[in-house]
C-alpha cells in the first residue's frame, strides 16, 4: 500500500517537475515576444525574404522522413522498392550506349559570342521545353545555394544546345520545372555534364527531373587520363579559355545576376558540347589504337556516366540527430580543446546536445548548420560553457573570428539573427547539462506544438513539426526517449568495447636500455629484443628495473653518430597525436601495402615509422593516409584497386574491380570503421534503428565493394588490419567460443564461392601468409530457421532478429526481411546468402586482407627501379608529412624525424644486419 503510495507521488512529482520545464520554455519565450515587440520591431529571420519561402511545392522538405521518389505511372512498387523511376531505361543504356555519332558530326569551335536567353517565365520554360525535346544533345550544369537553406535548392539551371545558351531562373520558375522533365529522361537525347554527381541529385531533389543518357565529361577524362579533370582545365586546353572557379562559391539566389556570374554560369555548359566532341574522339582513337584492349574507351565512359544517373537522391540519415556532426566535431578537435579521456564527458555531452539543438532549429528555419551556429563555435561553448547571453555571445564571435577555416564563409554573421533570437534556448541548453540529447529535441518540439511558435511555418519545416510524433516520421523520437537514450550510451559503450577488444594490452615500449660497450646509451627497446641478445651471450645486464643491458661486442656507428637522438629517446605509452594514456594502437605511418615490399634493410627502421596512436587519432590519421594513397596511385599510374581471385581447384580469376574503377568507388574504409561496424552489426543488428543499420551496412559493402555482405563477411571485417598477432590473439579467443556450436552448413557469399580467396601477390607478403587466413567458422541457424551468430565469448546473439525465409532449388536463397514496408523504404537491408554455395565445414576460406592488390608492390618496384633507395627513402618521408599533417602529432619522440634518413650502419651482430637471417622472426618491435 505504501509502496503504490510511494509510486502515485513520484509520478506526480515527475509530471509536475515536467510540467515546470515547459513552462520555462514557454513564459521565456512570451518574455522573448513581449520584448520584441517592446521593440515595435519584428526582427525573426523568417520575415526576411527568402527566395524559398515563395516556393508552393517543395519535394524535399527539412522533415526526417525519407524522400520520395517520382512515380511513375504503374510502378508504385518500383517507389517502394527504392528502385530509380527510369532504372528500366537506363539498364537499356548500360547495354547498348548512344551512337558516337552525335557527338563527332556536330562538332565544331563554340565562338564567344555572349548572347545567352534568361528564361524565368512560364511561357518560355514551355518554348525552350519544345525546343530541347527536338535536340539530339544538349549540355547541363547546375548552380545551388547552400547556406540559407537547409537541404540547399538550385538557383540556376544552364543549358546550351549548339545554337543558343539559356540561363533558367529554378528560383522563378521553382513548381514549374516539371515541364523540362521529359527532355531529360528521354534516352534518345544525350545530355552531357561535367562532374555530374551531384547535379543528378540534385535535379531529382528539386524537381523530379531524371537524367537519362548522359555523357559526363569528368568520366571522360577520368578514362582518358588526362592530368586533371577539372571543368576549368578541360575549358583552359580545349577552349583557351580561363574561368575562376570561386565563382562557384557565390550566392546564386542573388537577382539579377551580377555579369560576372552570368559570364561564369553561361561559360560552365557553354564550352561542353563542343569539350565532349573533342574527348569523344579522343575516346574513339585510343580504342581503334589499342585493339587488343577489347575496350571501346567511349562506351566505357558512356556506361559509366549512366551509372552515375542511377544514382538516387536521399536525405542524410542520422541515428540521433546531430550525430555526424557531434561525431566530426570530437574527432576534429581531439587536440585542440583537450577532449581528452572520459574526464570531460559533460563537454562531450553537451557537443552532442548543441549538435541536436542546431540540427533541428536549422530545419524550422530552413538555414544550413553552418549559417545557425559553426561547427568551431560548439566546440568552443561546449568547453567553455558560457552561461549567459553576453557570454554565449562572445565565446561564439571569438570561435568564428579566430578560426581560419571560418574563412570560407567570410561574410556570415556571427553569432547568425538565428542564434540571437534563440538566446534563452541556447542558455538553457548551456545551463542543463544532465538532459540527454532526446530529451533536449522532445522539449523542444513540444514547445513549436505547444502553439508557442515562435517560428513561422513553410513548406520546408510544416511536415517536421506537424509528423513530429507519428510513428512514420523517419525517426521515432516521440515513445522512444529511452531507447535513444540508450543507443547513446551503447554507442559509447561499444566504442569502450573497440578500445578493449583492439588496443594494446599491455605496454607496448618496455623502455628497456641497451648500451654500448663503452657505457653510452645505443636505444630503447622491448623485453624481447633485449632477451634475444642475452640469450646468444651478445650481452650481460647492467641493471634490473627498469632492465638495461650492454652489448659485449663493439657496435658500427652510433645513432648519435648522424645526429639521430631518435633511438635514445623513451618512448611513451600513449597516443602521440593527443597524449591519451588510457588506450593506444599501433599505427604504421607508412603503409604496409608499400612497406612489405621494401629492401630487408630500409624496412627494419620500423620502430621509427611505427607510432602509437588512441583510437580518435587512428583514424584521422588512417583517412588521410588513404587519401594519400589515390594520390600516389594517380602520380604513379599505378591504380589502387582491389584484386580479388576466386581460387576453386582450377583457380578461376574472377576480378572484383577492373582498373578502370573510379578513384571515389574505392575511398577507403578504414579498418577501425570497418571493424567497429562489423563488430556492431554482428552484436546489435537486432537492436540497431534502421538508419544506424543501414548506414554500418554500407561501411561493409563499400570496404568488400559489392551490395551482398553475409554474415561471414562481418566476421573476416572483425579481423581486417589487425597485427599478426593481435589476431592470433583474437582467433584463438573465437575458436574456443565457437568450438561448441553445430557445424552443419556454411552460408558462403558467392564472391568467395567455394574455397578461397587470395591476393595476388601473397607470395611477398611474408607478414601475413599465415596470419589472414581466415578458418571460417559456421553460421548456425536456431529452430526457426533465424540465423545466430557466435561473437565473443559464449553468448549467441541474434542477427536481425528479423524473418527468414528458407526457399528450396536453384532461384533459392536465404533471406532477411525486414517486419514492414514502411522500414524497408528507407533501410533494406539484404543479406543475401547463396545456398548453392553452401559447402561442408571442412572447406576453410583463405582471404587476403590487404587490400590493394598489387599497387603497393608497383609502386615500389617503381621507385626502386627509377631512383633506387633514395627514392623509397624520399617516399617514406612523404609518408611521415601525410602523418604530420593530419594529425598535427604533439608526443612524437624527441628527434622524430620526417627526414629520417633511415641510414644506419649495422655491425655484424645488429638484429638490423641485413645479412643477419638469424632474426627472430616475431616482430621485435612491433
Ligand atoms: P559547378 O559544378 O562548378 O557548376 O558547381 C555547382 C554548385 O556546386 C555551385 O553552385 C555551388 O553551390 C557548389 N559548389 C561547387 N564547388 C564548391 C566549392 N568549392 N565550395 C562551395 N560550393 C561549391
Ligand atoms: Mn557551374
Ligand atoms: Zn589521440
């Protein structure tokens, strides 16, 4: 009885406690109001005219539900399908791509007459629409403005046939443009761009427009290989022509057009179909030049132009909302503010909130982040936490005034009319640290249902505030404060995990002592290193804690000897990006694609080129060295791509990627991301909200670069980049945990078909010809047919806790669906598993992870041929700068080094020696 007393008077105190809370928000908001008026001046920012506020009809509105696509007549199913309208179309076009013809007959020299057609009327939206639906081609370019609006819209559309240019005001003519829609999905018309990603999305988002049969001069170049493939560079060659391309950067809303920008605008599709008459025939010529290749270079380029049109628009997907910018704001200011460790948990915390908080003000007010409040600017009043308006003020000015990169945006007001006005929200938030970040959106949604709206409605914000707590909305913040809730602390709880499962356990540098037979200190090693020269009578201990022992035989040259104080400075066991002591992994600086393949004697400079690093700094480091990597690859000729070979008794080669794969499909994923998805996806898939799922899903699909992953896949990804030995470590823990399940079938994904898949060039690669073999392990599935997997340990966990069907005979395959349609739409998820590839447990699979294939050997094949070791040591320095760059190290040992010469004179008995084969074969140092 008292218990239910106990209850009743908590519940009360709770809704009155909650009740209080709203009323804060709210009276400050009458008080805000009531000031404003004091004022006799209206000053919200929604009253200034904005262009998109005379927008009837906008298609992407600032609401988390998904975008819908076109339908078309009779393919509904195809909409919830999230198949492309006119995918139909465009498959047609993969296989049997337009007539070279168009482009070479018509070509001549653009003159630089400046005459063009503004277009901003009905009327002549329809006549340029007859005009183009009778062209055989026609050039394309886009212009949009990105930072009073939320999703950003076009502000321009050019289009030049060969007779005449038109500038089209989208602004003007915004729910109209439905009338260009037929010209551009019509397959018998060629439209050509340049650089084109984005402009396809970008027509759909707008407009429903489509593009099919496209020709993007990009891709051309790309195929071509020419030198650059900018628009500018192709306008300097083709058409002497000089363009300054920070035009791009203006505020196309802007009416009329300045002449410079309507120069610039006319000049980016001007000059295009005459560029594409000239790289088609280039195209032409290198194929009839290279018959062998059994490549025509112009359907190459035409198919992968439409590829690029398959594309479709989607809007960016968070977990919580915020979430990838709180994320890239932790990341990036890892070093700066001092996030360091778990000690500032609240200012984490409250960049996750400030994060939210922004997000959901930007789409009421349909404003980009950047214009409501710089990613610099949370940082900096997440860790200063101002507490009152002037405070709040001033921390935001001081941000973006003193940030270089504020730069870009020279003339946004700081802090923007948005924050201004919004000040009380702002102090609440800054004042309210305990509120998680659900709670933080929840209040303040309710305060816009509350008819305290203190922000006009539009198109852009209507279905946000008015979906807000129906279940369809694309997230479910309304019943769900808990779960969210605890998808944030799983999310830290699963980055704890990472940091357990994969960071170094124990001291990695034992600082251990060697001298010289003279007594001078030679360098700091580890306890095996040291052993190893005990245990053949090279050395005698001098001292015991810390151990330090002398060499008995005389050395040759001493590090100091070059000036070279790196081998006697201790190193320390924490991150020398940020300083974290708490966890650290081993990073090499200079990748082991190309290291492998260096001389015995310059690769044994590891301990020099092996850092420790936190997990933060890994990865920033490890994005940059990728990016680098696509640098060298274009430098050197010498693509990147994956290789890999389906080895069936007959070794069938069936190459996943043809060199002529574009640099962006191969952006690496990183192992750390890949791992902490797999790892994810294996322990939560059940769990995950769709958007988290499918976003993780497509880490894994772009690392193995195909659609299909199963579930071995995220297996093998648990693996990827580690050490020898940490997965050694790691395998013998699994195999212990899977030694009791079921061994029935395997569920193999057919890329790795029936027995293994190696890398080429396993042969060199010493490191790892033992360590990446994968035994793969088995699947099992529980009664109901529900897949279950074996991570860690003994629990069996659940994957997708989803239905899945069984079907039987050749077309069969094993499924998983997901419950409803509605979740399908915006996140489906196929884990597509061949049956007939279902092998027996016996049939171990052999996956190289490396990565590139044979690019890294090339590469230093090349370097050694063409300039020796000079060149491989110049590489590494280049490396080092990469590492420096990015991370801005700030504990690098004193006398680390970008110029390391990595020249050291070994005696006869050093580890180093490269006539020295008697070395342990585990690594020393590393
Ligand atoms: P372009 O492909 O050069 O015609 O650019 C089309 C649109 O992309 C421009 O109107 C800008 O909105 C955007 N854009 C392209 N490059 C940049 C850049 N470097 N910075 C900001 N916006 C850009
Ligand atoms: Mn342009
Ligand atoms: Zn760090």
């Amino acid at each position: 009885m008292e218990a239910a007393i106990g209850v009743e008077t908590l519940n009360a105190f709770l809704a009155i406690a909650f009740l209080a809370v709203l009323f804060m928000f709210s009276s400050s908001i009458r008080r805000h109001r009531r000031r404003k008026m004091a004022d006799g001046c209206n000053c919200y920012p929604e009253l200034e005219d904005k262009p998109q506020n005379r927008f009837k009809r906008v298609l992407a509105d600032n609401s988390y539900s998904p975008f819908k696509h076109f339908k078309r007549e009779g393919k509904e199913k195809e909409i919830s399908l999230r198949i492309h309208p006119f995918a139909r179309e465009i498959d047609y076009l993969l296989k049997h791509p337009p007539d070279l013809k168009t482009f070479i007959t018509s070509h001549r020299n653009p003159n630089s007459s400046c005459h063009f057609v503004w277009i901003d009327t009905e009327d002549q939206l329809e006549a340029l629409a007859n005009i183009l639906n009778e062209e055989e081609i026609f050039a394309v370019d886009t212009e949009q403005h990105s930072i009073r609006s939320f999703l950003g819209f076009t502000s321009l559309i050019q289009i030049s046939t060969w007779k005449e240019d038109y500038l089209i005001d989208t602004i003007a003519l915004h729910d109209m443009m439905a009338t260009l829609r037929p010209a551009f999905a019509n397959p018998a018309i060629i439209k050509v761009f340049h650089g084109a990603d984005n402009d396809v999305l970008w027509l759909q988002r707008d407009f429903h427009i489509y593009v099919v049969n496209m020709f993007d001069t990009a891709k051309a170049c790309e195929i071509l290989s020419k030198p650059q493939k900018s628009l500018a560079y192709l306008l300097e060659t083709y058409c002497g022509v000089y363009t300054d391309k920070t035009l791009q950067r203006e505020d196309w809303r802007l009416r009329p057009l300045s002449d410079e920008m309507t120069e610039y605008a006319r000049n980016d599709a001007h000059y295009l179909l005459y560029i594409a008459g000239c790289l088609a025939s280039e195209l032409e010529s290198k194929t009839s030049a290279s018959p062998s290749d059994e490549l025509n270079f112009f359907l190459e380029t035409s198919r992968r132009s439409n590829t690029v049109c398959l594309q479709l628009y989607a809007k960016e997907v968070e977990s919580t909302p915020g979430a990838s910018a709180a994320s890239s704001i932790l990341s990036r200011n890892m070093n700066i503010v001092g996030l360091t460790s778990s000690k500032n948990l609240e200012t984490k915390d409250l960049i996750w909130i400030l994060c939210a908080w922004r997000d959901l003000i930007a789409r009421i007010h349909d404003e980009s982040l950047r214009y409501v409040l710089s990613d610099q600017a949370i940082a900096a009043l997440a860790v200063i936490a101002p507490k009152n308006p002037s405070e709040i003020y001033n921390v935001i000015l001081q941000a973006d005034t003193s940030n270089v990169s504020s730069n870009a945006y020279p003339t946004l007001p700081s802090p923007s009319p948005i924050i201004k006005n919004h000040m009380d929200d702002l102090c609440f938030l800054l004042l309210e640290v305990d509120a998680n970040v659900d709670d933080v959106i929840q209040t303040y949604w309710q305060k816009h249902l509350n008819g305290a709206q203190c922000c006009p409605l539009s198109p852009y914000n209507y279905a946000l505030l008015s979906q807000f707590n129906l279940k369809h909305s694309g997230m479910s913040f309304s019943k769900s404060s808990v779960e969210k809730f605890n998808s944030t602390v799983s999310k830290k709880a699963s980055r704890e995990l990472f940091i357990q499962k994969f960071s170094c356990k124990s001291p990695v540098y034992h600082n251990c002592r060697i001298y010289a037979t003279d007594g001078r200190m030679l360098c700091y090693c580890d306890r095996k290193k040291l052993e190893w020269y005990m245990r053949r009578g090279l050395a005698k201990m001098v001292e015991e804690d810390p151990p330090a022992i002398m060499l008995l035989f005389e050395t040759k040259g001493r590090p100091e000897d070059e000036g070279n104080e790196f081998y006697i400075q201790s190193k320390k066991n924490m991150c020398v990006g940020c300083g974290e002591k708490s966890h650290y992994i081993r990073y090499r600086i200079i990748p082991s694609c190309y290291r492998m393949h260096f001389p015995e004697h310059l690769k044994s400079h590891r301990s020099h080129d092996i850092v420790l690093l936190c997990v933060d700094c890994h990865e920033i480091a490890h994005s940059a060295a990728e990016k680098y990597k696509k640098q060298v690859a274009q430098e050197f000729g010498i693509p990147l791509f994956v290789q890999k070979i389906v080895n069936s008794g007959e070794s069938t080669a069936a190459t996943v990627a043809s060199t002529l794969m574009s640099a962006d499909e191969e952006t690496g994923v990183s192992p750390l991301q890949l791992r902490t998805a797999a790892m994810a996806l294996l322990r939560h898939g059940s769990n995950m909200p769709s958007g988290r799922l499918e976003e993780l899903m497509q880490i894994v699909r772009t690392y193995f670069g195909r659609q299909e992953v199963s579930v071995e896949d995220l297996e093998a990804a648990l693996l990827v980049g580690m050490s020898p030995h940490e997965r050694r470590r790691f395998e013998k823990k699994r195999g212990l945990s899977f030694r009791h399940t079921e061994q029935n079938v395997v569920y193999k994904n057919h890329v790795s078909s029936s027995s293994q898949i190696n890398n080429h060039n396993k042969e060199k690669d010493k490191e790892s010809i033992n360590d990446q073999r994968i035994h793969s392990n088995l699947s099992p599935v529980d009664t109901n047919g529900n897949l279950l997997l074996e991570t860690f340990g003994s629990s069996s966990i659940q994957i997708l806790n989803r239905e899945v069907e069984i079907e039987q005979g050749n077309a069969s395959y094993l499924k998983m669906d997901i419950e409803n349609e509605d979740q399908l739409d915006d996140s489906s998820v196929n884990l597509l598993l061949m049956p007939d590839e279902i092998t027996s447990s016996e049939t171990a699979k052999k996956m190289s992870l490396l990565g590139h294939g044979p690019h890294g050997k090339q590469v230093v094949e090349h370097l050694l041929r063409r300039y020796r070791e000079e060149g491989v040591r110049q590489f590494c320095q280049r490396w080092r700068k990469v590492f420096v760059d990015a991370i801005h190290p700030r504990f690098l040992p004193l006398g680390w080094d970008i110029m390391h010469s990595g020249r050291r004179d070994f005696g006869d008995y050093s580890v180093y020696n490269p006539a020295k084969k008697a070395l342990p074969e585990t690594n020393m140092v590393d």
